[in-house]
C-alpha cells in the first residue's frame, strides 16, 4: 500500500504484547493525539524480536524502526528484555556499515503505564524520521565500486613458514593417526601454487601433508560432521579460534578432537596472488624464502613478499599460535595486539553513509549468489537448513534482487554476532572479490566495544555476550527522549 | 482460506475519526478476504451473533475483527469463533481504536491505517494454525515461602481447605514482624494474644509440614509440578529431642550475643529460644557466637539438656518436596536508616527504630515492657517521633510511602502515655495517611484524649546537648518556625523495603520485582495475588507495602487462588509455545543457554541429540525463535513466517 499521499512515512513498531503494547493503549485511552505514521506489530516479548525483522524492514522500505519493551527488570518473562537490549545494541551500531543510518532505528522501554511517555516517544521519533525525511533506497545510488587498500604494516614479522619442522608435525600425527579416524590438514592442489584439504587416514596421506603460505583454507569446517568420532585436526593460529567457537557451541566434544598445532607466518591472499600471475599454463616452480615466494609461472617470475601479498587478516593476527592445542610443534609466537582496523572495514569506514549504501549495491551487483561465503564459513552450522534457502520459515526469496543479496549478508553476519573469529573464509571463497568480511568485522567491532572487548574463538567455556545479559549493561544506555 | 473481516463503528469511538465502511470496502480487496462488514458493536450480542452467523454462512476458516486493544477484547472473540467451530486461533486483532481513533483527528489518515492495520491482521491471519492446549496432572500441594502474617494466613486457609502445606520460615520461629509487635492499631489489642493462636494453629495442623530456620534453595519445574530443594539451616539442636525447656539458655555463659528477634536491643544468650510463644518452640545456637563452636570449648548447654538434644556436629539439610503451587510471603525488612546522617546516623544509642521501640513496649521484650531508653536505662519523659524516615524521600531513591507507619506511631504515642502518664510525646510528620477503617479516629484519639503534640515538619538535626538528652531541631511548617524538643528518646518510623534476598528469590521464582525489591504482581488492579508466572502467587509486603488486615486479606486471597487451582484435577496449557522442528535443530544448545524458564531440554533421538521444549513449562515469550539461527524453533501463533508477513505487508515498496 502506498504511502498515504506523500504526508506520511513508513514507520514500523514492534511492541511487546505486556508493557509496551499496553502503553499505547493506555496512550489511546488517554487521548494522546499522535502522528499517523507508526503501524504496530505485536509481539509476545522484545526478547521475540529477531534483529533481522528490522533489517528486512529497513531494507524493503520502512523509513523508521521503532522498538519498546518492558523496561528492564519488568519483562512479564523476567528476562528477554535484557536479551533483546544487546542485541538490539549490536544491531544498531551494524547497520552505518550498510549504508543505513542508525538513527532510524531506535528501541526504548515503555511500560503499560506510561501512556504519555509513549505518546512522547512516537511524536519524537516520527519528527525524528520525517526530519531525516524518506529513506534512500538500496537502487536508488549509482554503483559505486571501491577496492580495499591492502597497503598495510603488519604487527609482526610475516614470514613462509619454511623453519617450521613439518617432519615432527607429520611425526607427532602418525603416532596418534591409529586411534584416531582421520586427520585433517592440508596437501598440494592442482599445482604447486595451491593447496586443498587433506583427510589424512594412513601414514602414507600423513606424508602428503603441507604447510606454509598457502595453506589458506580453514578446515575447522570439517569438523562438525565428524562430531562423535575421533577425529584429529592441523591448525594454523585462526583455524583453533574456529575450534574453540565449535567447543562453546556443542558442535564438537573436546574428547574427540585432537588438535595439532604450529605456529603459522601468515598466508597469502590468493585473490591477488592470482590477479598478479594473470592467465598462465603450468607453474614451473615455487620457491620459498624467508619474507617471501617465487612462483615461476610459464617461465615468468614473480615474486611474493608476505609483507605484501598476506591476507588481511595475517597483518593483524596476534594469534598465531593456537589458543588450544594437544600437540604443538615449534615455539609459540608472542605478538603485541596494537591498532588494527582491518582493510576491508577501513574501506567502509572512510565512507558516508550514502557511498556506503552506494558500494553495497554495486558490490551486490556482482554477487552471484552461490553461497560460497555459507559454505566456508566454519560458523554456519546450519548446514542443509540455512534460513537462506527455506519456506518455513521464508525470510528471504530466491530473487535475483540486490535487496535479497545484501539481506542475506546480514543474516549471515547477524548470525555470527559474537561468533565470528574473523578467519575470513566467507571472504576467501567469494568467487567474485566482495569484501563481505567488512560486514562481519563490523559486527565483531561492536560486539567487543560493547562487552569488555569480547573476542570469539578465545575461550570454550565462555558465554557468548549475546546469549547472556547483565542487568545493569556497563557499555549500554537508554537513550534520552528529547 | 475463507477469511471474514469485521469492522466495528464502537459507536462513534472509532466511527468518529474513522471511515469504517470505507475500511470494510478495502479489506475485500485483500487475499483471502470473502467477507468484509462493519458493524455497530463487535462485542456486543448482536454483533458476536452476527460474526457467528458468518462463519456459518460464508463457511469462514479465519476471522479478523477490527476493533478496540485485543487486550481487551481479544479472549472475548477467541470465544466467539470457537463457539461458531472454528479453533480458537484463527483469529486475529486489529487495534483501531486505541491505536488509531482515539490518537489521531485526520480521518483520511485514519482510515488508511485502519486498512493497514487489517492488513496485516489478515496477512498474518493467513499464516496461522488451528492450535490446542494440552492437559496434565496437578500436584496438590502448595509451597509456603515465609511464615509471617500473611503466610500463615494462606497457610492456615489452603490447609483448611484440604490442601498439604510445605510452609518454609527462614527465622528460627514463625510469627514474622507482627510477633515482634507489642500492639496493633486500631484497636490496640495485643498481637501475641491474636496472633500467637494462629501459630499454634500453625503448628498442630495436620496438613501443614513447617520448615523453620530453613530457606528455599531452588525451584525447578512448573505450574502443578514444581520441585523444590529447601536447605534446613544447621540449629545444632536436635528439634526432635529439645521440649523447649530452655534450661540451656539459662547457663549459656555467651551472654552477649546480640537478639536478632529483639532487633539487638539488648544482648542474649548464644542459644536460646526467640521469644516465650515462639513455633517451634525449639532452642537454636548462634554458631558466631557459641563458645564451643568459636573455640572448641565449653559445652554447657549440651551438659545441661534433659533430652541431650544438642549437636554440636550438626550440618544444613537439603530435602526436596513436590507441589504444585508456591505463595510467596516474604514480608520486608526497614532500610538502613543510617544514610541519613542528621539523625546522627546510628551514633546515638537513644535514637531507636520503631520496631526496636516495639520491643521496648512488649512485656516479652528485654526491658519487660518498661519503657527503657538503651543509653543508661532511664524512664524517658520526652519521647519524639520522626515520621517518614526513608518513606517519599527521593533524595535517597525511595520515593514511595510506606503505608502503615503513620498509624503505628500515634499507636505508639498512645501506648507511651499508657506506660508513662507523665510523658509528652511529639510526632513530626509531613502528612498523615489514615484511610483505613477506625483510621483517621485513631490517630485523632492519639492526638486529642492523649496529648500527643503533632507538628507538621521535618527535623534537620539531632544532637545532644551533653546533659542527656537529645536536641531534636526541626521546623513546623504550619507555624512557619523552626523548633526544638529536648528528648530523651527518639524513634524514627523508618521506611520497608521488601525483605532481603527478595531479588534472589524472585530469580528462583522466575517472577519479576521492581528497583526496592518488590515482587511484581500480574496487574496492579486486577490481579494483585497472581504473577507472571503461572502458579506463582503472592501474599503480604513483599508485594507492596501493606499494614496487618491487608497482608491478611492478601493471605486469604492467595489461598483462594491455591484452592481455585487446585479444584481442578488436569490444568491445560496455553498453545501459544514454541515447538521444535528436529530435523532443522543441530542441537547447538543456544535456546537452551537463553531459555528463561529452563523450558528447553536436550533429548535423544535416533542416536542423535536435539532440543526439546518442555511445554508446561513455556511461557510462549519467543527468545529462542529469535535466537535459533536456522529457524528450527518456532514460538505457535507468532512464527518467524507470521511475524514476516506482518513485516512484508507493511514494507514492500
């Protein structure tokens, strides 16, 4: 239905069905003239509001977005309302990395009682929204594509990884590899040049293993589909991160993995990797030296630095060892955390929140949907039932619309609030180059600035912010109504 | 689906800023809709009839009526289209009034949201489930949480009624704070005398198992089935051996332990037996201050004992016991007045609490019932009264009144001038709040047959003037001057606050409680007893503060509404919970962790784990709907696909 005349806006309510809900109410039986803008949506609870019921809002049209519940400590279901506050919070510091402005979503606590206070809280955010007038639309901007500046300064020394003593590692499997299954690592791909997963199961598949610079995939995604049988792992410092989130979440048993581990040096983006060899035959061969390869591609040299050529991720690892392991090879390496603002976030954040909305589009553009970025992503453990491709329920449709695309980065960087170590596999596998880790490094942003800089994949035993709550939030506060 | 879409006028309620028909004309066009009318009064016989007619006419499966708050009206019309045979939950509310008429003048406006409004209805209409409750066994027995007035009211009265009581105490004696008072108002008649009766009740009725020195530990389960830990504090006196004799407080040498049950208004003995009424009528020792639990030797007491009832060795008990019911009756503690520094803060031994004044006044108090003021034991001639001390003071954050204050002290002030004709009391108050029955008379005979001097003001300052007194400097706004009493005793009628630990046990309890501690009711009004939690209900201060005939209304009411529940034999659940689509569910356990109501489990099926929801437990609040990442989890009757079809209706463009 069109929005009546031009004079009104689209705002959204969600409401709670005991404080909130009641307010208004009460607001109506009081007479307490309001705008015509707000249409409500009952809800039993804020705690029932998934975050992305907002997103989904935001991006089909709503201008504004409004929230109330129970104040806190008065949810009729003594806690959602403490549940929803964080991830509401989280939520609202996500959407500027979209392109949308925060302040066109706002939540607030109203009580059954307090019909004038809800009577002030809809004629404040209905001036609100009509002052920051019609939302710009996701189609509306012309395409506007930016590349990450992967010029960066590493906080430690990146190296190949070449000291490492791969023999003891391949020693230390085939002494444990009979009471376990399989062992997953990494062996040589089509070339010397790349690598692909290994599922080691006999000391002859234990010699194929590999490592250095282009051990790139993390195989903590295997992991979850041999939960219950005895299974040994090869990590590199953020694969165990993965490991550890697996652990917290019951995906795996501690007692069935056996972790191996050796420090890593960094790996190598292989999308510029690739963009540097350029169309090639055979590659000849790869040398290795301390700071960097060469890779002799139909007779041509080219040389790699690591300090170059990293992933992104590698330049501000202060990890690299795993955080949990059975058998480590090699000295740990201590590295100092130190400012770091990932490239593909700092892309972002250089941008107004009208180029942003315009990158999104045009990078959105490009996204072929092939749930790539899914399917590496050792976090997505809904496997064959990711809300992407269900009816029941239906979020999001099988359109080949911008909208539905970036919706569903949302969902998958939603979903991973408080979860996502960063590994950056969702990036990695993207066959067309979208920096989606920006939308995930954002979350992990506000996840940590909001929760005592809470970082994932550290502790198995620790409760992931957004499942928990404390009554009294340190790092959240109510907005004032003026 | 074959929807029906009623649009009522409300007389002019929402016809007046509303074009009803109009909305009527629009909802045809919507999917589904057969069925568009507006009527005169929905809720009214003629329009229930005409929607009943309806449903049978246009062999409607889903019913939208358009009308007032469905906090209102909506069981009215869950009723109306189950009595037509359609299921309960095929229907669904659209708030025009409340929410459109009576907020915004601009008709056109008005009308178009209206039509939203019955769209969204509808659309969300078209994604729901004909639902049913499920019935279960009650367990009929009640938990009793404190055993003051209040809960030995709904004690005595569920046990009455035929019901077993678990009624658990965590003083050592039941009887609460009215057990500690000398009198009661308005009749001034003696609370030992009508209250002690009641204990003894308490103690001999069949039907009720008592729990004293004993606190609740745990509670899980639900309405008709709860299981409650309850840990029995060590008394290191076998209570099953002590006859109460008290031969042993007699020769406790641990003279000095301060009297919790005398609000340490003087010392007793290490063991001893609260008061002379007290039920149980056991000894108890203080394990702080017991020399043969302190230092290992002395071991008087267990010399002594007739029956050899003492244990020295004696450890908490945990026992469980299943019921199916809880009434929460904790009562309240006062504040720690000492925050308020111009009362000397606690430096001042004759400025008293109006509890530890009580205890002055009683005969079973440590002074006997003679008035004497702690310092050196002298008979005070000047006795003031500061009212509100903690009660309507936002500076300290208490902003509320503590209700029964202003009555106790012209109680006091009347029994003052019993026990000293010579004596002058004044009472500096700010108001006086007398609505109860015999009330205002009351506080009238303390003023006008006994001569209490009543002086409308605050005191900024207590001190003494070195001579044995107190300098008590305030100011009589009615005058507009300032005065100063020289008093030899002051008692400050100090604010409640709910009892200590209340918040601890809200948790337990899964009910709510506000920033002071009180527990919250389901509704200011109308259901003061019950809590949002099914089978939880409350009685007495813990709920707001209340004076002794309130708190024992609240008790009688609580155990109306045991009785109530436990006159039937199967209790039904509300469908509207969330169920679990295994073959979705990887058994990551995040509902789990986030359940407030511990209503998710983990089963096996085939070899694998899932989670599973408990469905008497849920409460139907949907936080696990929102936190499964894969949807598996669904809350019935607000679906991620209802909710989404709402949002969808709404933002399309």
């Amino acid at each position: 239905m069109p929005v009546l005349n031009g004079k009104e806006l689209r705002i959204v309510g969600f409401l709670c069905n005991w404080c909130s809900y009641g307010g208004a109410d009460t607001a109506g039986t009081a007479r307490a003239g309001q705008p015509t803008d707000l249409r409500i949506i009952r809800v039993p609870c804020s705690g029932r509001i998934d975050p992305l019921f907002i997103v989904k809002a935001l991006l089909n049209g709503a201008d504004g977005v409004l929230v109330s519940g129970c104040h806190p400590r008065d949810c009729h279901y003594a806690a959602g309302n403490f549940y929803a506050r964080r991830r509401l919070e989280v939520l609202k510091q996500f959407l500027p990395v979209l392109g949308i402005d925060d302040r066109r979503f706002e939540y607030t606590w109203v009580s059954a009682s307090e019909g004038q206070r809800w009577q002030h809280v809809v004629q404040t955010f209905t001036k609100r929204i009509h002052d920051l007038g019609p939302a710009p639309k996701l189609e509306d901007p012309e395409p506007l594509l930016k590349v990450v500046d992967m010029a960066l300064t590493s906080l430690r020394p990146l190296g190949t990884g070449q000291k490492n003593k791969l023999d003891e590692l391949k020693a230390a499997i085939k002494a444990k590899l009979p009471e376990l299954e399989l062992v997953i690592g990494w062996q040589q791909g089509y070339d010397a040049a790349r690598t692909v997963p290994l599922f080691m199961r006999t000391p002859e598949d234990v010699d194929k293993l590999v490592w250095g610079p282009f051990n790139v995939n993390n195989p903590a995604v295997y992991l979850p589909q041999y939960k219950g049988k005895k299974v040994g792992i090869v990590v590199k410092g953020c694969d165990a991160k993965s490991v550890v989130e697996l652990l917290q979440e019951n995906l795996i048993n501690r007692e069935d993995v056996t972790i191996f581990a050796m420090p890593c040096e960094g790996t190598l983006d292989m999308a510029r990797v690739n963009q540097e060899l350029g169309r090639y035959t055979t590659i000849d061969k790869v040398e290795y030296d301390e700071a960097g390869v060469t890779i002799t591609a139909d007779g041509k040299e080219h040389r790699f630095c690591m300090n170059d050529y990293a992933q992104g991720k590698c330049y501000g690892c202060t990890m690299p060892t795993a955080v949990i392991s059975d058998t480590l090879i090699g000295t740990p390496t201590e590295v100092k955390p130190g400012p770091y603002t990932p490239p593909e976030l700092a892309l972002l954040d250089s941008m107004s929140l009208d180029e942003r909305l315009a990158f999104w589009r045009g990078q959105m553009e490009r996204c072929i949907r092939c749930y790539a970025c899914r399917n590496a992503c050792p976090m997505c453990v809904c496997r064959d039932y990711c809300i992407a491709e269900s009816r029941e329920p239906h979020w999001i449709s099988q359109d080949d619309s911008t909208r539905d695309k970036l919706f569903f980065q949302t969902i998958h960087a939603m979903h991973l609030a408080g979860r996502c170590t960063g590994c950056g596999e969702c990036q990695r596998a993207c066959p067309v180059g979208i920096p989606i880790l920006a939308l995930r490094q954002q979350i992990a942003r506000a996840v940590g600035q909001l929760f005592d800089g809470y970082k994932s994949g550290v502790d198995p035993e620790a409760v992931p912010p957004l499942l928990g709550y404390e009554v009294e939030e340190k790092n959240i506060h109510e907005r004032e109504w003026k | 689906m074959r929807i029906g879409v009623f649009i009522c006028h409300c007389g002019s309620n929402i016809a007046g800023t509303v074009d009803c028909a109009k909305v009527a004309e629009n909802a045809r066009m919507f999917p589904d809709v057969v069925l568009a009318q507006d009527i005169m009064y929905t809720c009214a016989e003629p329009g229930q009839a005409a929607i009943e007619a309806a449903i049978h006419e246009h062999k409607l499966d889903g019913v939208v009526v358009a009308s007032c708050s469905p906090r209102i009206h909506e069981p009215t019309f869950r009723r109306t289209v189950e009595r037509a045979g359609l299921n309960r939950y095929m229907f669904e509310m659209a708030n025009i009034r409340e929410h459109v008429s009576w907020i915004g003048k601009d008709k056109e406006a008005n009308t178009n949201k209206a039509t939203e409004l019955v769209q969204i209805a509808v659309a969300k209409l078209r994604n729901d489930k004909p639902l049913k409750a499920k019935s279960f066994d009650v367990n009929k027995r009640v938990l009793i949480i404190g055993a003051g007035v209040a809960g030995i009211q709904a004690a005595l009265d569920c046990a009455e009624g035929g019901i077993q009581v678990v009624l658990v105490e965590r003083e050592a004696t039941i009887g609460g704070k009215m057990a500690k008072l000398d009198k009661t108002f308005p009749t001034v008649d003696c609370s030992a005398c009508i209250l002690g009766p009641k204990m003894v009740d308490v103690a001999q009725h069949p039907n009720i198992t008592l729990y004293a020195k004993s606190e609740v530990e745990d509670i899980s389960g639900y309405v008709g089935n709860f299981s409650i830990k309850i840990r029995k504090r060590a008394t290191y006196v076998d209570w099953d051996k002590c006859t109460g004799c008290g031969a042993c407080t007699e020769k406790c040498p641990a003279k000095k332990t301060p009297d919790a049950f005398n609000e340490l208004v003087g010392p007793t003995t290490a063991i001893n037996i609260a008061f002379p009424q007290a039920i149980p009528k056991k000894a108890v020792i203080n394990p702080e201050y017991c020399r043969q639990l302190t230092k290992g030797k002395c071991g008087v007491c267990a010399k002594v004992c007739p029956t050899g009832a003492i244990n020295y060795e004696q450890q908490d008990e945990v026992i469980t016991e299943e019921v199916g019911c809880i009434v929460a009756a904790t009562g309240y503690d006062l504040m720690d007045w000492t925050v308020y520094e111009e009362y000397g803060g606690g430096r001042y031994p004759d400025v008293v609490t109006s509890l530890q004044y009580e205890r002055l006044l009683s005969a079973s108090g440590p002074t006997e019932g003679h008035i004497k003021r702690p310092s050196d034991g002298k008979e005070p001639k000047n006795i003031v009264f500061i009212q509100c001390v903690g009660s309507r003071d936002r500076s300290i954050g208490r902003p509320y009144c503590s209700g029964f204050c202003c009555m106790y002290t012209a109680k006091q002030a009347i029994l003052t001038k019993d026990h000293i004709p010579d004596s002058k009391s004044y009472v500096f108050y700010m108001d006086i709040r007398a609505n109860g029955k015999i009330y205002d008379e009351f506080t009238r005979r303390a003023m006008e047959e006994y001569g209490t001097e009543y002086i409308r003001g605050r005191v900024s300052k207590i001190y003494p003037d070195g001579e044995g007194h107190l300098i008590v400097r305030g100011v009589d706004t009615l005058l507009g001057e300032g005065v100063e009493v020289k008093a030899d005793l002051v008692v400050l009628a100090v604010g409640v606050e709910a009892a200590k630990g209340s918040p601890h046990l809200a948790e337990k309890l899964r009910i709510s409680y506000d920033s002071y501690g009180f527990f919250l009711e389901s509704h200011v009004k109308l259901k003061p007893v019950e809590t949002n939690t099914a089978g939880v209900y409350l009685a007495g201060v813990c709920q707001g503060v209340k004076d002794i005939p309130a708190s024992v209304a609240q008790g009688s009411a609580a155990a109306a509404k045991v009785l109530g529940l436990f006159s039937r034999d199967k209790l039904e659940n509300d469908p509207q919970i969330a169920s679990v689509d295994m073959k979705r569910c990887v058994d990551c356990g995040k509902c789990i962790r986030c359940c407030p109501f511990g209503a998710i489990k983990e089963v096996e099926f085939r070899g694998k784990m899932y989670a599973q929801v408990i469905e008497t437990v849920c409460q139907g609040c949907g936080l696990c709907t929102s936190t499964c990442p894969q949807g598996a989890i669904q809350l019935s009757h607000a679906t991620d696909n209802q909710i989404l079809a709402e949002v969808n209706t709404l933002c399309q463009c």
